[in-house]
C-alpha cells in the first residue's frame, strides 16, 4: 500500500487530525499520528512481511506436549507488543499512548498486509484485553487484562463449539458454581467450565508467559441443566495458567486440554485450535487449600446471562478489523501484480490496421484487460481501506465526541454499516486477489509468487467472525428495520449529504445522482422485502440484499472520496497530482463497472424471488 | 454427480440416441452407450476418486533423475487406458469404439469429476492423439499415435515458454533442419529442437513406457535466424524416448531435460514440468551411424509455418475438455456440500412470531441462504454440463454429419461457443466452489474436508489454454464479427428457435422472452463496441462482453433444459419428476438470479467505458 494512499485517506479526506480537538486525544497532531504509522510500518516490514510465506509453509505441529511454530512468529508478536501497539488506545497510565482508534486502525493495516497470519495474535489480544477493560472488575483488569496490554500474556475468543458456530445459542459449554464460596474470590464469581471450544485461535502456544482464555459457557445448576436458547449464556475469563492477583501466572495449569489442530487452507500463521475444557486432564484445586478436581477454573465477568451482549461489544470491533484484514490482503495482491504487470513483456496491443509482429512486447500493464483488473483491485482495496477507516472514526466519535447527538448519529450509522464493513471486503478484496492470481498467469498458481497464497489466506474471512449469511440476517433483519428504520434513514441521509456534496462538482454530477437513486432503491426494495411482515420471505435474499447494501455504500464511499480528490487537485504537484487522478479514476471504475450490478441484487430482493425459499431437498 | 441428470442431458435433451443415424456411429445405440458410461463411473470411482487427496498432498517430487508420483496415479492412468477410453472415439481397426464425442465427453466427467488431477494424464494423450491422427502421415500415427491410443505412451502438448504464454508468436524455440537427408526419415522431416518450454503438464514420469510431446517451434536457418510473429511456427513430435517404426522405444533417449516442476496452489495430481530441449544434456546421433550432439529430434508434422493452425485444431477440443473439468469440480464441490448440508444441524429458520429456542436444530438445507447456495452450485454445475455436452454434440455434428449445410452450422455455431464453454464454468462453477466451502463453514476452510481442494484446483482453469482474457478478445475480437457476423447471427437465431419453441409453455413464456430480450441485447452491444472499427476501444471490455455473452448463452441453455423437463413432467413418475423440478427450479433460480446480471457487464461493452483504456500506470 503506498503510505500516500493512507495518509491521503486519514488526513485530507477523513481529517484525523482534528481528532486532537476531542479532550482525550488532546496531545495527539499529525505528527503523533505519523511517528505511530512510522513505527508500525517499519517493524511490519521487518518482522512480519519477511516470514508470510514461511509461517504459510511451516504450518503449526503440536508433539502432544507443545505446539510448535516458527521462530519469526514469537519475534514478530514481541516486536508489535513491545512497541506498545496492543495497548495504544489504552490510558497514558495503562502505558497506553490514547491513540485514536482510527490511527490505530491505521497502523494495524500494515500488520495484515505484510502478514494476516501473523498478525491475528495481536488483534486477537488487542480485542481480549479490551473487553476486559471494559466490562471486567478492576480486580480481572489487573490480573488479565494489563498481562495482556505490555504483551505478557496473548489472549483467545472462545465462542464456536464443534456444533455450534453461526448458531451460537446452541453452544453446550457448562459453567457451574464453584464451590459454597464461589463468589468470595477475589478474581470474580468463580466457576468450573466443561465443553469443547471448536476455531480457536491462539489457543495454544508458549509465544508468550500466558494465554488469557474469554469463553462462552452456559451456567447451570449443580445438576448441570441450563435453559434453552441464549439465557444463561455468560462470560468467563479463562486463564491457561492460574495467576495470582497481579497476573503472574504461577501455576498450576488450568483444565485445559488441547485436542487438535485444524489444518487450513490458508492463514496458517495462526494457529487454530479445539480446545476441551475441564475434562479432568488436569485436575487442579479450587483454592491452595483444596482436593484437585476435573472443571477448568474461569472466572465470571460481569453479569450472568450477560455473555453474549458483552462479546458482541466485542464483536462489532473485531468485524471492523476482520473487513479491515480482507482489505489488506487485497491491497498486497494489487501491490504484487502491479509490480509484475509493469515488469512482465507479453504481447502487443492491437491497434487499427492490425499488430506489428515486428514491434517489441509491451509490458502487459498496457494492456487494457489488465489495466481493469489492476484497476478493480484498486477500487476493492482502497475503498474497503476507506470504509474500514470511516468506520474506525465513527468509533471514535462514539466514545469520545463531547456531543451527545453526535455520539448517538455514530452509534447508529456504525450499527448499520458495520455488516458492510466485515462482509464487502471479504468478499470482494477476495475476487481482487483472484484478480491478482490472472495477471501473473501461471505463475500466479504456483507457489513461487505470493498471489495465491494470499487468495487461500483472504478466504478465510467471508467465514468467521459471522459468515456472509449471518451479515445478511444481521443487515436485513435487524439494522435495516431496527427503530422503525432509524440507522437505514441515517444512512440515507449520509448519503444524500455526500451526493449533494459532490454533485456540485461537474465532473461528479452524474454520478452523485446515480448513487443516489441507488440509495433510493435499496431504501424501497428494504420495504418491498418487509411489506407483509413474514421474516422468511423478506430473508429469504438477505445476502444479495448485503451484496447491494455494499455495493451502494461503497459507491458512496468512492464518490466522497473522490469529491475529496477533486478538491484537491488545483493545487496539487505532479506526484499528489497522479495520486488523486488515481483516486478518480478508480471511482469513475466504480460507478461503470460496479454500481450497475445492483439492480440485479436488488431485483430478487424487491420481488422476494422465492426461487431458493421454494427449493425442496428433493429436487437438488 | 447423480447419473440421472448426466443421462436426462443426453438422452432426453439432446437425444444422444439418435446419433446412431450418422453412418459411423450406426453399431451403437443406448445400451452401448450406457455401457461405456457404466465402465467409465465405475474406473472413476474405483481408481479416481479414492485418491484425490492423495494426489493433492503427495505432490510429485523429482530426485534429478526420476520423477516421483503416487502408485495410485499409475494404477489410474492405466484403468482408463486399458478400458479403451483413449482410443474411444477411433475406428474400430485401431482398438477403437467409434464412439461419439458426445458420448466420450460424458465418460470423461466422470474421471473429471472424482480427480481432475489424475484424468489430465488420459486427456492430454487422448488430444495428443487425435492431433496425431488428423494431421500425421501414416507413419507419424503408426510410430507415435497407436502406442498413445492403447496407453504404451503418454502425451504431452508444448505450447507455453518462460517468456511467452499468451503471446506464442513469441516463442524462440528453434528448429533446425538435422542434416541434408533430414527430409529423408521415415518418421517425417527430422530437425534438431532447442528451447525451454513451460507449464508442460505430464512432462517427466514414468507411467508409461514413453512420453510423445508436441512441441511448437519456429523453423530456423542455419544460421539460427527466423521471421518475426507466427511465420514460420511449426509443429513437432518429439518422442522422449527414440521410437522404432512400430513405437517401440528402442532408445536412446531423446536430448529433454527435465528443468524443475511447478509448485502449483492445485492441479497437484498432474505433474507439470520446465523442460529444456536440445541443452546437449544427452546428446545423440541423427541416425545410428551418425555422431552424438547437441539437439532434441523432432519430427515435422504437416507443412513448415502451420505449426499453430494444426495446434488450434486440437485447442478447441482442449478448450471445450477445460469447461468440461471446471464444470466436473463443480459438480464434486456441489455433490459435497448437499450432502454436508442434509446432516449438519444448526439453527432454526426465523418464522413470523419468532425463533422458538426449544425447538431442535433444522438440518441447514432448511436454511434458505443455504438452499440459495445450493442452488446456485446446480445451476452453475448442471448448466456447464449442459452447454459442453451441446457442444460436444456440435462436434460429432461437423465431423460425421451427412448434410454439409448441418455440417456448416454446427462448424459455426462450435466457433462462437468455444470460448464460452471454456471460459463460463471456469469462472462460475470456480464461484460454485466458493460457496461450496461457504456451506461447510469453517469446516469447509479445513484439509479435513474436500471442498477447498476443488476449489484450488478449479482456479487454474480460467488460466491454462487461453487465460479468460485470451477468450474475451478471441470472442469479441474474431468469433462475433467473423464472416460478416454470421456467427453471431447463428447464435441469435439458434435462441430465437429456443425461445420460440419454450415459449409454448405458459410457465416459461415470460422467462423466453427475458432471454431473447438479452441477446438482441449482446447483438446490439456488439455493433456498438465496434461502432467505430477501432479495436482498443472496441476490445478494452472484451471480458465482460465474454461474460454477458456467457450469461446468455447460459440462459438459453437452461431455457432450452427447462422446455425438455416441462415436457417430460406430465408422464414423470415421482422420482422422475423430482429430477425434472429441478431442473425447472435451478433454470427459475438462474433467470431470477443470475440473467439480470448481464445488463451491468453489457453496458460497459456497449458504452465502450474507457475507464480502463485511459487508466495511466502513473494512478495506479
């Protein structure tokens, strides 16, 4: 990613520096912002780009005692803590630096473009440890979450079961009370957890003293029985090692047992777990003074049956960041078959009166064919960046403008976009990377060159984290109908605002009325899916539904941007010049080539085309 | 791949048993049919399928003096040789079945199908082959042609060099006459070949007792100079092993060495191969009294500088052979992931009045995203099939029909819908796979699982044998302008009699006239690219015409399958009429869904957007 690309986005189109103006951020300028960025990109090229392939190639064992990784991995998660960017957004007394989380968005970009499997450690306990700060006793902060900010201690998501994943009210994880005293303990309401935890990322590793489990459990009576659905669902810190109150982990380990490694496709930096919980394989006593017993000691966080509503606070962040991941894969594969498409002679254009035989081959970036899909990675990968950035600043504005109207307009649009933001990357920063593959041709199927790898890699996130489907239900189910239409009105409205905004330019007039007459459809085709209140027939294409919310939102995105480099322009030298014709020119791709395919999303939404609804087992 | 919907293809739509009217297919009739196809699913299942896996994580190894391979892919390549299916379509008096290419399509999904990796081996001897047959001189087909027909040899195809891929007017291996009586050998003009050449699938094993390559070479003098371009390109065969007159290798071997195999990201059961020609690595003599030296031998096929032409010949059916084994893996990922998708419980659809949480877990076939998915993968997987079985019926028509204007037809309408039949299943039963692993969750990301393997494999076919790129300017460029626009008009009318014939039934009228509306709109968009006769502005969106154009012909197609199955229905038993729903279903599926997109792909062609021509490398 040329750095110009992101400053231009942070500084001239999002205004980051302005940040400053918020209390909390009050000793930050573009310099603080710069010096972090610089950090960042200088130890991702040093310590994460080198070892993609290697961590992708030398995929995690385990010997029935350890699981075993490359050195660069422990080299590369020490070198990102130590520069305190797992605590960046944390207090000044936290050894945090009170970065906004927009910059921090900005600097993680690099750690996943130079290495998505590398990077997931520090975004997994970055996420972890800000949970914890938010909803745990100070007691819990101190003991989990702090171990876990100077990189002490890396931390685990553990939702998913092996059959539970999209449906997490299924998940038969048990929590019972530990013992008559179980709420005496000064590290929360004590329990004993039992179940088997499927996807866990970092689940297993000795990269760092101690790995800092958050999991989903069901608390249930003595006998064991729990209700149905999600009541009961609670949360539950989770240690490897026991720690005292300081975090320290001095023993003994936890009942915690490692069953497995998956073997994926792609992302194999990170290694993926199923964990079994409590299974007696390491029976450990309650207190000092306690008889060793099955049931792997976690300690409630906050209130029972509270469980999933504080994950999702998590949740909404870690889909930003999954979006933000997909995105960043696909600006290495546009960096990688940019590089190859200037350097690579093949052919000669054909021109009227026919191809000189005799001419020497062009460089295939002269090709038209190429130059769009150079293109059309151009337009995924920094619009998915500038979604994902406008998000990251909504998220600021949500925990630190002074003004409560403005806190409540970023809540909302945040809610309805934050589908967009996990689900249009994943998808199309994933075709641009297949984009990528087809310019090197045959080598880019071989494993010489990195584009295929980062294909298998960006796979992963149309996945986790809520599949494709789960966004769609998330967007046409909830956001788009949620307080009477409130977040999609906004979002409307944000719109308008932008169309009206760029429309004043010339150059943009037409485009601004078409994306916003696309706006318009995807409001009544919202309505027509939901005219006779039947939940099935409305969501029967909630996932063309999301693909047209995000495209539209995307040309939106495109379109402002672009009003931002228009602007620009009168005054620009020749370098920030072509950056700018650049940003233009892959929104002018993005209102012909990608706007269009709208309507024939929304046409199946708008008519609740039954066709998959109606399918019956027998026919397929 | 349930065999009803392969025989309902043949038999009910494109009424295979009628062939047996043309004189040279006259001995065969269903039954010989069924039995071909009987043996070719049971090889498939019994030497194919049980070993993809295999394949996929033994990569062939090389040793500097052998390659490597796993014993089941000898096992494999020698059942489907020794069942006759090499020598299928050939006369009787050469072990042959004078099977119809129809047929011997049909029998080849079946190895597709269970390991694309290990059917390359039949079908790149089975071209070679024919190749041979077609172009050769008695000599040339008894010496290199029969040992491939019975599976003493394997073939190969050597297009490609390092340097040129898609553009082989470039390439520089060179011929040079061997010696002043090189006109004399019995085995045809003998010539020294120099060169490296890649990519070479099947280059360097040892499954069979030689390796026949065809190698593409430009004629030099002896001085080493040739002509610029395509003058001068000419074919060979270049046995690895030197041949006696019967084909018997009676060594020595041949001046070829292997340079290094491909680490591909799939494909991984075909060994493919750098091999470098005439290095001097093994020198030999031109004849036995002569001296060794430096100089692969190859004998010329046909005339000097028709090299390509006689390549092309058998390119088409190679191309056609690529869509057939895209549209095979669509099918396995499709057969996969419906059956992981009848078993895997996960949640509750939401109906009106809420999820009732007590309620078991549906199996998530219930889950209409699900059924969409599904869905999609039929229409993908089942249309491919349809459109390579219609046009493999095309090919047995221009060869073995009676009537020249049938011949003429068929020779035109084959022209125009070659690049469609490579080009579509590539892109869209490769998107098949894509939701295959969709279902599957993150089980699907897992090697535990087959579906991430076919979608590895799959990706390579949008790049071998014309990359989509190549096909999109071979369409638009050639085959829709050709001869004035009679193959274009020949498409046009051939849907028209379909829509006309579909639009008798009342349940598919609407949907006839949507698919004649969208190609009097190719039609219209084709005459506007090429409004100016400029071919950079006319061919800057030669992709997405080939995949509005691919759309379209899709369309047709499932129009033309849904006709058959409407027809068939009021006679159906229950089974038959389960089958026959789907078929109508999956066309609904792909009206609603899939035809509306054309209209986004069309109007760039038709606008000629210059978004792409006018991008400057300098924004990017």
């Amino acid at each position: 990613m040329p750095r110009a690309t992101l400053d231009f986005f942070l500084f001239d189109w999002l205004l980051a520096a302005d940040l400053s103006a918020y209390p909390r951020y009050s000793d930050h300028s573009r310099e603080t912002f710069d010096a972090v960025l610089d950090t960042a990109e200088r130890i991702a090229d040093e310590r994460f780009a080198p070892f993609n392939r290697l961590v992708d190639v030398s995929e995690p064992t385990f010997d029935g005692e350890h699981v075993h990784l490359p050195e660069a991995t422990a080299a590369a998660v020490e070198a990102h803590a130590a520069a305190g960017l797992i605590a960046a957004g944390h207090d000044y007394d936290l050894g945090g630096m009170q970065l906004p989380y927009l910059v921090e968005m900005a600097a993680n970009s690099f750690f996943h473009m130079a290495s998505i499997g590398l990077s997931a450690y520090g975004m997994l306990t970055a996420a972890n440890a800000n949970l914890l700060m938010a909803h745990g006793t100070p007691a819990q902060r101190q003991a989990f979450a702090h171990p876990q900010l100077c990189g002490a201690a890396l931390g685990t998501m553990c939702l998913s079961e092996p059959q539970a994943g999209s449906s997490l009210a299924d998940i038969v994880t048990r929590a019972v009370a530990d013992g008559d005293d179980f709420e005496a303990d000064p590290l929360g309401p004590r329990y004993r957890i039992r179940g088997n935890k499927m996807w866990i990322s970092g689940g297993e590793h000795d990269l760092a003293g101690n790995i800092v489990h958050l999991v989903l459990a069901k608390i249930a009576a003595r006998d064991g029985s729990t209700g149905p659905g999600v009541r009961g669902i609670s949360l539950f810190v989770v240690p490897r090692t026991m720690v005292d109150r300081a975090g320290e982990p001095v023993g003994p380990r936890n009942d915690i047992a490692l069953a497995g490694l998956n073997h994926k496709m792609g992302y194999r930096g990170t290694v993926n777990t199923l964990l079994n919980f409590g299974e007696g394989m390491r029976p450990l006593a309650s207190t000092d003074a306690g008889t060793p017993s099955a049931g792997a000691i976690g300690y409630r966080i906050g209130e029972p049956g509270r469980g999933l509503a504080y994950m999702f606070h998590m949740m909404n962040e870690a889909r930003i960041n999954v979006g933000l991941g997909a995105t960043m894969l696909g600006f290495a594969g546009y960096a990688a078959s940019l590089g190859y498409a200037r350097e690579r002679p093949q052919g000669r254009p054909r021109r009227e009166g026919g191809k000189d035989a005799t001419a020497p081959q062009v460089p295939i970036i002269e090709h038209a064919d190429v130059k769009r899909m150079l293109l059309a990675q151009k337009a995924y990968a920094e619009g998915g960046l500038a979604l994902g950035l406008y998000c990251g600043k909504l998220v600021d504005a949500v925990r630190h403008d002074p003004d409560p109207v403005t806190v409540a307009r970023a809540t909302t649009l945040l809610e309805i976009l934050t589908p967009i933001a996990k689900s249009w990357p994943s998808e199309w920063c994933l075709e641009g990377n297949n984009l990528a593959i087809q310019i090197f041709g045959g080598y880019g199927y071989t494993r010489d060159f990195p584009v295929e790898q980062f294909w298998r890699d960006n796979r992963l996130n149309m996945i986790h984290e809520g599949t494709h489907g789960i966004q769609g239900l998330d967007l046409l189910g909830r956001k788009a109908i949620m307080d009477d239409g409130a977040a999609l009105k906004l979002w409307r409205e944000t719109i308008r605002d932008a169309c009206f905004k760029a429309g004043r330019f010339q150059l943009l007039a037409d485009h601004a009325a078409a994306v916003d007459a696309a706006a318009d459809r995807v409001v009544r085709a919202t309505q027509d899916a939901w005219i006779d209140d039947d939940p099935q027939s409305a969501l029967a294409n909630a996932t063309p539904y999301l693909q047209a919310f995000g495209h539209v939102t995307m040309a939106w995105i495109w379109l402002d941007v672009a009003r931002a480099a228009l602007a620009g322009l009168p005054d620009a030298a020749a370098d920030r010049a072509d950056l700018l014709r650049g940003k233009l020119q892959a929104a002018r791709y993005f209102f012909g080539f990608e706007l269009p395919k709208v309507d024939a999303w929304l046409d199946v939404v708008a008519t609740r085309n039954p066709a998959a609804l109606e399918m019956r087992d027998a026919w397929f």
